[in-house]
C-alpha cells in the first residue's frame, strides 16, 4: 500500500510533518510519499520555486525513513490536477492498493476538485482529523462517507481504492503563512520547522523579502 500527501510545502514545517508520520503510523505502511504541488488549482502560487521546495524537503527526508518524496507534480506543466496524479500512480501501480491523505478541511471541498469523483475510485481517502473538524453531516459528501467509510485499516488492504478512512492526527498551530511573514520581517521562525530546513532558507535567504 502507498500513501501520498500533498501540498505547496511553502516551506514545509512540523504541521505538515507530524501529520504524515501520523498517517504513516495509523496505516502500518513503510512511509509516506509527500507529494509537491507545482502550481495549485485552488489557491494561490507558491512563494518559493518548485526547486526551492523541493530542496526543502530532502533536507527533512535526508534522515527519516517514514518519509518519502514524490515530485511528479513539479516536473508537469500546467495547473496539478490531483486525479492526474492519480492516474499516472495507478498506471505504474496496478491494483496495488493507494492512499491519498487529506484534511478534513480539503475534503469538506472535495466536489470543487477536478473530476472529483473520478478520485474516490482511483483511491482511498484518508482523512486526517483534528479536534473539533466533524464529518459533513448533509449532502454529497455525507452519504460519501456513509457509503464508504471503513473503521478497520485492514480493510484499506483488501481493494485498490474505494474507501474512506479517518485518522487521528496531531492538532498543531502552525502554517506556512505564518513562517513566511516571521521571516520576511527578519524575526525567528525556529521550532516551528526542522532545523535543517530554516539553515538552509538562511543561508539562500529565500522568503527574506516576504
């Protein structure tokens, strides 16, 4: 089974981090793929290069096999369609069974998605739950999780896709909006991100000019 989490990564903190190896964990597999968005169909552009970010994240990955890389997106033109995504996983994958983990926030949105049906047959959905982020209760998406929702994670194993799975994660405060105004005011952004990656934003001095 393979697991991918995406984002801008703008630039990857201990929120984003700490929730992967939740999932990771919660799932049973070896690690969880993080997956950079080149250029996101619903919000703004990343401040940082798609270069940049991905340095980023091998100087997390450098030292912790839970995690992994998956950089499809940038090397592709255009605006990051996740069922493209998807599709390209499962063509090299076969029926192996593939995750693709969200928050509660993203899939409470999910209808606004490109072809966003066509995602919950190409995959499961694991959603990560924080306090206080409840199911939606009325509509679509609500009978989505009431026709799929599985409790057991074994059950994820048993199908390529399909299913929707929650999963308990880390409740952090922490964003990347907010590391990058810390920086681009000259003031410290530390334990809000590895080491390693505020050294190397140092020492590019990229996010300096905010």
């Amino acid at each position: 089974m393979i697991c991918i989490l995406g984002g801008t990564f703008d630039p990857v903190h201990f929120g984003h981090l700490r929730a992967a190896l939740d999932v990771q964990q919660a799932l049973g597999i070896p690690c969880v793929h993080l997956l950079p968005c080149r250029t996101p169909p619903h919000r703004e552009a990343p401040q940082a290069s798609p270069e940049q970010r991905l340095a980023l994240l091998q100087a997390v990955v450098a030292d912790e096999p839970a995690l992994a890389i998956d950089s499809r997106e940038l090397q592709r033109e255009g605006p990051s369609w996740m069922v493209d995504t998807l599709e390209s996983l499962r063509s090299e994958r076969g029926d192996e069974p593939l995750c693709l983990a969200l928050g509660m926030d993203a899939f409470a949105g999910l209808e606004s998605w490109h072809r966003w049906q066509d995602i919950g047959a190409l995959c499961h959905l694991v959603v990560m739950q924080r306090p206080g982020n409840p199911w939606p209760a009325r509509g679509t998406l609500a009978e989505w999780v009431r026709q799929r929702r599985v409790e057991d994670v074994n059950a994820l194993d048993g199908r390529s896709g399909g299913c929707i799975f929650g999963v308990k994660v880390t409740q952090m405060d922490i964003s990347s909006t907010r590391i990058r105004a810390l920086l681009a005011a000259g003031r410290s952004a530390r334990y809000l991100a590895p080491d390693a990656v505020l050294e190397r934003i140092q020492q590019e001095k990229w996010y300096a000019n905010g």
